[in-house]
C-alpha cells in the first residue's frame, strides 16, 4: 500500500475555534471528510477570534495528535517566516493548504509559492462587498501578489462558478482554479416535530455582528410587521461599534418583538436553536457558501436571505425567499407572509428546505473533486 498523501494546512482559526464563522466550519468539515484518506497537519492560532485567553485543553507551540491529524497551535507572535519555512522544509508536505487570501497567509506564500504545491482558498473573500472592507489594505495585499506573478504558481480553490469569476477577475493570469464544493454538516435523517400558528413565527438569526451580516436590516424589516414574533439572535462580536447600533434598534423592538439574544454560542449548541425556529433570516452582502444557511436547510427550517449567495430560486422550490438588498421592502414583505402563514403551508416549506439541503448533498461528488484538488 503507497503511503498517504501529506496536506499541510495553514489556517487561521481552527476546532476548538468556532466565532470566524463560515471559513472554520469549510476547513473543519474538510479535515473531517478526509483525514482517512490523508495525512493532515494543521497549522492554526491557539485562540479564537479576537480571545485574548488560548483554549484550555491545548499545548501550544507544538505538534500534537489530536482526533487522527496533526495540529500545530501557535501562540501570538510566534508565527514567523522562519518558523513557517521550516515548517514546510520538516513535514515535505505534497500539498500546502491556504485556508485564506489574506491574513498570515503572505508568509506560507512567500515561502512555497513557487514549489508548485499551494492550493489557495479565497473563500469568500474576493467578493466585491468581501474587498469593499479595508479595501487599501486588500488593494496593496493583492496588488503585491500579481507583482510577484504569485497566480501562475498556484492552484486556486473554488467553491463554484461565482468564486471563479471572482478569482478570474482578480487574477487573470491564473492558470489552475479548480471548483471543489464546501463540505457541509450532514443532513438531518429526518426532522423534529414541530408546528405553527397563523400570526405567529419564531425567526433565528445566526451570524457575526458585522455590516456584511446586515443584522441592523433585518431589525428594520422588524418594524413594519405585525404579529406575535420571536426572534433569537445567536451571534459572534466582531465590530462593537455595529453592534452598538443593533442594540439601540433592539431595545427599541422588544416592546413589540420577543428578542433573545446569545452571544459567542459554541457551534454544537445551535443547532437545537434552529431546530426550534420556523424561519433562518440572513440579509446578508453576500456569502461564498453559508455554513450557517446549510445548516437551516439540513434540519429543515426554511430560509429568508439575500440573492448575494448561492442559494438562489428558493421561492419555486418552497425552501424559503431570496430577496433583494435593492428593496429592503421585500423583507418586511416576506416575514409577514411568514407570520400569516399556516402550518399546513409551512411544513410543505419545511420539507422543501430539507429537500433543497439534501439535493445538494447528493449532487456535489466531494471525493472526485477533492481528489483532483489534491492529487494532481
């Protein structure tokens, strides 16, 4: 029998971490989906997103062995070209996995770009509202990259045909992209019981507190409707400034609306939270995949977001509303339709999200894609 295949994977945030979102939950998934077939070794932060504390039950600055992989958790100011570029030197890995375009990512760059073995992950992160954030940071960053002809050296990632347009745009002298679905949670083997009133609806909010989530819009959206209405926001804190505005706009709204909020909930927690809400609500600017709408639809609860993600003609399949961010209207529209709803009608959107979660699932042929991601 050949040896294993040797990934070695650059990321920055990485289990037990969970409050980066979507971008933890694509390499977590990916380490689970194949660590059977290669030998990983993860290289990540020793703490989550914006912790000042490293988790509790790790060693850091050190290999260690942990759920069949190798992980590396580095503690602040230790991650150094040096240590990176030896890194890449002692392991001789086959292929260098960047879970990132931006970040600490420039050093495994640096060091490896021209061996032939980086496959970079944007994730997301080419998206025009993803570079409208710190554009001139992300314009110099990308602007060194193609300075350096970096794209010719490397396999880009892709997680569809809108990231490859992205990447295409940005770089168009890359030579290699190859698309490679997300690997999500599996679906849900059949669903809880659970019914609905007319008038009434439990809505569910799961995201960072970040512009780009647009909490603040969906808080609005609350304003112009009627009816008995919960709303549980599960949330990560990320810019205090936007969440500040949130808050007023919630203090405001629980006079009318039942508001329950939970802030930095462990990933394992939520989805019990989902499994009790009628509708997921996401107005987001835009989403490479949604780790957290997948999981909505994989336990069957039908979903109200944005058309800046892939989900798209939700309507037609009764799985849910994907609706315009140039008509805010829409989305008051939409819930309120959602209140007015009876439960006959909404479980044929319930079954309609499941179908749409497990249509996926069947469709995306992981392995062969994976295979040619990392074998070639």
């Amino acid at each position: 029998m050949s040896p294993k295949l040797k990934l070695l994977l650059f990321t920055d945030w990485f289990s037990p971490a969970f409050k980066a979102g979507g971008p933890v939950r694509s390499v977590v998934n990916l380490v689970d989906r194949f660590k059977e077939e290669y030998d990983m070794f993860v290289f990540t932060s020793d703490r989550d997103l914006n912790d000042t504390n490293p988790f509790d039950d790790i060693v850091a600055d050190e290999w260690i062995a942990r759920d069949g992989i190798h992980i590396y958790y580095y503690s602040p100011g230790k991650m150094t070209y040096a240590l990176v570029k030896s890194t890449i030197s002692d392991i001789a890995p086959d292929k260098i996995y960047l879970n990132s375009m931006f970040s600490n990512m420039i050093l495994p760059i640096r060091a490896a770009y021209q061996s032939g073995k980086i496959v970079l992950a944007p994730r997301g992160m080419l998206r025009p509202s993803a570079l409208a954030v710190k554009p001139i940071r992300k314009f110099f960053y990308l602007s060194l990259l193609k300075l350096f002809s970096v794209e010719r050296f490397i396999t880009f990632h892709s997680t569809g045909v809108d990231e490859t347009k992205n990447i295409k745009r940005i770089f168009p002298l890359a030579t290699k992209i190859i698309e490679a679905p997300n690997l999500p949670v599996p679906v849900s083997g059949s669903l809880v019981e659970h019914l609905k009133e007319v008038g009434a609806v439990k809505l569910i909010f799961v995201g960072r507190i970040h512009p780009i989530k647009n909490l603040l819009v969906l808080l609005e959206a609350l304003e112009k409707v009627k009816g008995d209405i919960h709303l549980t926001i599960i949330a990560t804190l990320e810019d205090l400034t936007y969440w500040e505005k949130c808050n007023v706009k919630i203090q405001a709204l629980q006079e009318q609306i039942q508001i329950n909020v939970m802030i930095d909930l462990p990933h394992h927690e939520i989805k019990q939270h989902i499994e009790q809400a009628h509708f997921f609500v996401l107005p987001t600017e835009g989403e490479n995949f949604g780790h957290a709408i997948f999981e909505a639809l994989a336990v069957g609860c039908p979903i109200i977001i944005s058309d800046q993600t892939p989900w798209r003609n939700l309507a037609s399949q009764k799985a849910g509303f994907d609706l315009s961010l140039q008509d805010l209207n829409s989305f008051s529209n939409a819930i309120q339709s959602c209140i007015d709803m009876d439960n006959d009608v909404w479980q044929e959107y319930r079954h309609g999200a499941w179908n749409e979660a497990k249509r996926y699932s069947a469709e995306m042929n992981p392995e062969l894609s994976y295979f040619q991601l990392f074998n070639t």
